[in-house]
C-alpha cells in the first residue's frame, strides 16, 4: 500500500476515529501505541488538523478491529446515498447535532455508529427494503 495522501474530510475522518476510540475505551496514547504513531500526530488526525496517509489509516483501522473501507468511507463525500435516502439521512444527521442533552462527544460517537451502519448495508440493501 503506497504512503500517498488522500484528501477527502480530513475533519471528518478524525471525528469518527476519535468517536470509534472513545466507544472502544480506548485513550489516544493506547491508540497510537497500538498503530505506531505518535500521540501528537495523532491528535492532530483526530483534529483535522493532518491528512493521514492511507498506511496510517490502515494501523488505526487495525488498531480500532475496523474494516479500512468503513474507515474511508467516513471520509468520502461521494459515499453518501444517491437517491431518496440522501434527505432523511441528512435530518437524522441534523437532529443528532441539535440535541441539546449530548455532549458534543456523544454526538459525534452516535453519528460515526449511525454511519458505519449505513456503510454496512449500504451493499446489502436489496431495492424496495
């Protein structure tokens, strides 16, 4: 696997891998122990403030016990529905993020699992479901 960088949402792909360590009760030194980066590198992954390379994900992807194309796929602006499903996703998506009674953690944790479970049965979906 090449060392390139991809871009996408590199804001967004941070926020799920900071909310799929938060659900595995895992802190940020654990995470970047298990995949081989540095704590500061990182967190700044987790901050949007760095691309990772697709290497990099792949060890965090490991790390986490997560697909890597789950991982990319939180990070894709093409990955989302193309048909009727796009509005309701969006304001199911909107109304966790109004939700006064969450932290922006949890917030953040239940989108990135709504998401993955899209992703997942994305493929699986048969038309008419």
């Amino acid at each position: 696997m090449s060392d390139e960088k991809w871009f996408p949402g590199k804001a967004t792909i941070g926020s799920y891998i900071r909310a799929q360590r938060e659900l595995s009760k895992m802190s940020l030194r654990e995470l970047a122990r298990m995949s081989q980066v540095s704590n500061a590198y990182l967190s700044q992954i987790e901050r949007g403030l760095h691309e990772p390379s697709l290497r990099v994900l792949a060890a965090i992807a490991e790390a986490l016990s997560l697909p890597l194309e789950e991982l990319m796929a939180q990070a894709r602006p093409d990955s989302r529905p193309t048909d009727g499903t796009t509005r309701r996703t969006d304001a199911v998506e909107a109304a966790i993020r109004a939700e006064s009674r969450l932290t922006q953690a949890q917030k953040e944790a239940l989108l990135a699992v709504y998401r993955s479970y899209l992703a997942e049965s994305e493929g699986s979906q048969q038309p008419g479901d």
